[in-house]
C-alpha cells in the first residue's frame, strides 16, 4: 500500500509530460468515471496516452496539483487533486478542473480499480460533473474571451462540435 501510494504522490502530477509505470495496477483494472467505465491494462493506459495527446494539442501548458491524499479505509487510496492548463487560443485564457481519485487495491497492494469522482470545470463557479471523455471534448471547444465561468449543456456541446465541423 505504501508503495502504490508513493508511486501515485511522485507520478500523478507528471500524468501529462511522461507515461506513467503501470506497476502499481492488475492488468484486470477497471477505471469508472460518471458516465464511463473501461476494463484492462490496455485499455487504462490508454486513457493517459489520450490525455497526454490531447493535452499537449490544446493546452500551452498543461500541470497537476495534488492537493491531498489519504487513506479512508485500509484497501482504498483517495487523491484530491486540480488539473490547471493555458489553452492555445488567441486571447488570455485559464482552465481548471478539480476532482478526486478514488483507489481500490487487493491484498497484495496490488490497483484493481480507478474510479474519478466529482471533476468539476473552473470551479468553484458553476460546474456540471463530466466524464473524462467529456473533459476531452469541453476542452477541445472554448468559451468566448474572458468568461466569468463555464456552463456546458448537451445542446451546447453539440452545436461546438457542429460549428467546428462546419468550420463557421
């Protein structure tokens, strides 16, 4: 257990720079967000390979804070932390996303699940919860300059990937 918590200490505020070591996890792992939930090694390294990707395409600079981590009962790790990043767009812009991470482990110390809980868009303003694949896409489609907070709808998501299809 404190082998998983150290690698996550040292390694979680890098998620966005370098591939994590997967060491720490079962190759059965499940990682569950609001609205996803993937099984396999696979597929969650996958997970940080697409944010790396995207991160790196629409976001200047792109860091993680952990703000704290503790332990709740004796299998499960909790991670509180703030994603915070400068968009590549052309006028002045910040984003923040806060959340926590919620780690289940086996007996043998081992990750078999990752469950993100509470991500919440430039906060502590108005916020809907997203699922990562959501995070992925809000961030593809920026507000208008200098807003005082987001809002997202399903309807305004839409009508951004539809005006970025479009190209109008």
């Amino acid at each position: 257990m404190g082998y998983a918590i150290r690698t996550l200490r040292e390694e979680f505020p890098e998620l966005f720079h370098k591939e994590l070591s997967f060491d720490i996890y079962r190759d059965d792992i499940v990682f569950k967000d609001p609205y996803n939930t993937f099984g396999g090694i696979e597929n969650y390294k996958s997970i940080f390979w697409s944010l790396r990707f995207y991160g790196g395409i629409l976001f200047k600079t792109l860091w993680v804070d952990i703000v704290s981590v503790w332990q709740p009962s004796e299998n499960m790790i909790m991670v509180r932390w703030i994603v915070h990043g400068i968009p590549r767009i052309p006028w002045e812009s910040r984003s923040r996303f806060d959340g926590t991470s919620e780690y289940k482990l086996d007996k043998n110390g081992k990750i078999y699940e990752h469950r993100v809980h509470n991500i919440a868009l430039n906060g502590p303003h108005k916020f809907q919860v997203l699922g990562v694949e959501q995070m992925i896409q809000t961030i593809g489609c920026p507000s208008t300059p200098k807003p005082t907070y987001f809002e997202f709808s399903s309807a305004s998501m839409k009508k951004c990937a539809i005006t970025e299809i479009s190209g109008e």
